[in-house]
C-alpha cells in the first residue's frame, strides 16, 4: 500500500497526447517523514506515522513530537519491516499511470435546507400553494409523537472527511514534488490530503 500526504493547490488542465484537455488538480505531496514505527510486540499493532509539512517557528517541549502540522497513522502489516524512523516518502513512490484514491475535508457550505443539503424536490409550486415550497414537509407520526433519530433535516452541510475513489495519477514532477490527478478533489485550495495507491 502506498501512502503519501498531500496538499491542494488548485485545480488545471493539461493536454493528452491525443490534443484533448485533461482536467486536473495539482497537488503538492510530500515529502513526507516517517515519524514513528509502531510493532504488535511494544504497541499491540503494526503501523507507521508520517508527518508532513514542518512547522518553522520554535516548538515548546510540551509540544515535542508535534512538529508537523499534519500528522497520520497507517496500519500496515508488511511494509513496516522495510521503513525505517526518519526515513523520507516522496512523490517517486508513484508513477503516472497509477490509480489511487484521495481522501480530505470537503468545504464547508455552513446551514442548508433539506432541498440543497438531502436533494429533497420541495413541495408543488402551482397556484394554491400557501406554504414555503423549499421545506421537508411532515417530519413527524402519530406514533410515536417525535422525530425518529436520522431523519434527514436541514443543518449543516459539509466539512466531512470525503475520499474521492480511482483517481488516475496524469503527471509528476518529482522536482517540485508535485502530483497532477485527473479530476477533483475534496476541499478548498489548501486542503491537507491523504493520498493512497
């Protein structure tokens, strides 16, 4: 499994070898630093932490082991044997061609009614209606007198974590540590990624 942290910086388009445009988002990922390697024997599972972007300013000792802003744990059983602490994940751990998938926080688009956040149709729009027409309608029974837990009413609508599956990797430029994906991607500009092959 190949694993990397990213960045989004924006979306582009490039041209294939056909003359077709392609549209992609350029991501700056990596390179990453292998944090900690963590064994069934000392921690009860295998897995690795890798870090990513380091933060300049100077750390307080409280905050010792926190000197990236992003910081993941993978579980992984075969590929901790060859990682070692300290040891740096770039961009050269894929190729074009690859299919991976994109995980991130999608944007926030705050309080929204049921039409815009659940795809409710709203009520008819014809002469004779006398109530709002964007509005969920009954939400409630006879019995048992309430809200049924889940139902789906207006509240706030994104800044989940979304993933973005089959993604197909078009460019790399190892140099500048940037990957082009086909297609979009989850959040705003600035949006800290994970990158999965």
């Amino acid at each position: 499994m190949k694993l990397l942290l990213g960045r989004k910086l924006k979306m582009s388009q490039i041209y294939d070898d056909n003359g077709k445009v392609v549209p992609v988002t350029l991501v700056e990922a990596g390179p990453c630093k292998i944090l900690q390697i963590k064994t069934k024997d000392k921690d009860g599972y295998e897995a690795v932490q890798i870090g990513f972007v380091e933060k300049k300013k100077r750390i307080k000792k409280t905050e010792k082991g926190k000197e990236f802003k992003f910081i993941k744990e993978y579980k992984i059983k075969d590929e901790v044997q060859d990682a070692r602490t300290g040891d740096q994940i770039d961009v050269n751990i894929f190729k074009e061609g690859d299919i991976v998938k994109v995980s991130g926080i999608s944007k926030g688009k705050g309080f929204q009614g049921v039409v815009k956040k659940w795809g409710f149709h709203g009520r008819p729009t014809t002469h004779g209606t006398k109530h709002e027409v964007r509005t969920p309608g009954s939400v409630g029974m006879s019995f048992p007198e309430r809200v049924i837990k889940g139902k789906k009413l207006a509240g706030r609508m994104g800044a989940e974590i979304a993933t973005v599956r089959n993604l197909k990797i078009v460019k790399i430029e190892p140099d500048k540590n940037l990957l082009a994906v086909k297609g979009a991607v989850p959040g705003r500009r600035g949006t800290f990624l994970e990158i999965r092959g």
